[in-house]
C-alpha cells in the first residue's frame, strides 16, 4: 500500500495542481443557465472559456464572460455579445442598434428590438455588453450602470457544446 501511495500520490499532486491552474488562468467550461442568448446559446449549453484575456484582442461581436455592474449580481457570471468597445457610441432606435452612429447588421437575432436606449459612449476601460434575445435579456439597457469594467472580465467563450455531458 505505502509503495502504491509513494508511486501515485506525486503524479495526482501535479495533476490536481495543473487542473486548478488550467482552469483559474487559461480556460474553463461552464454552463448556460438562462436564455438570453437564444437563438446563439441555448439554456444548459456548455462553453468553453479562454481565460488569458491579455493575449486576446476582444472585437465587436464577441460573447464574453463577465461579472455584470448589478447590485446583488456581484458573484454571477452573465455570458452576452460584446456591442461597445471603449469610445464607442450606442443607440438603439426603430428596433436597430447604431454604433457610432452607423446601423448594424445583427444577422443573430431573431426579432428587432421593441425598445430605446441611447446614445451612450462606452468610458475608457469599459464595454458594453447586450444579450441576443434582446427582447428578454437582462442586460446593459437595463441595468442602472451600463457598462462593465475591464477588470471584470472572465473570458471569451471559444466553443458551444449544445450536447449535455
């Protein structure tokens, strides 16, 4: 038995330290547990997050993993598209979304919008975030501040596994 301990333990250690680091820094798999990111993301969709933020540049269009600017919403993680890059101006009007001032062609969602927000600029070291299914998502047009701060970023989502494992 000492021998097995003695043979093992050390091959376990590391490998329970490797997975803690991998999935503190690098990369983690979540759940989705609500739908506003439908039609993208459906509810209980599994993704993958990549985690190293300083070697990626986030782009208009990316879903990202934040900790929103909500009060009582502090140790969630909300998953939507990122809409606004710092210095950005957001409107939405007639059910479209304009970035500085230019209509967006949103080809992922499934109904336009039924509301206004707007214009807003995204502050430095900000963006802002808004849910695919616009309609229903909890999200920057809602919330009593809109914008999330750089620093409370987790990662952006680089693979959707819609099938449960």
């Amino acid at each position: 038995m000492l021998k097995f301990i003695k043979q093992y333990l050390p091959s376990v250690a590391i490998a329970v330290v490797l997975s803690l680091f991998i999935r503190t820094y690098v990369a983690e798999a979540m759940r989705v547990p609500t739908g506003s990111m439908i039609p993208t993301i459906e509810i209980n969709d599994r993704l993958i997050v990549e985690k190293m933020l300083w070697m990626t540049t986030l782009d208009h269009g990316d879903i990202v993993v934040f900790t929103p600017p909500v009060a009582g919403d502090e140790n969630k993680r909300y998953v939507k598209r990122l809409i606004g890059l710092p210095g950005d101006t957001i409107e939405i009007k007639d059910g479209a979304l304009y970035r500085n001032g230019t209509e967006i062609n949103e080809p992922y969602l499934n109904e336009r919008m039924n509301y206004t927000f707007g214009p807003v600029t995204v502050p430095s070291d900000h963006y802002f975030f808004l849910g695919d299914n616009r309609n229903i998502s909890y999200d920057a047009h809602l919330w009593a501040t809109p914008f999330v701060a750089k620093d409370q970023l987790i990662g952006k989502v680089i693979a959707d596994f819609s099938i449960p494992f």
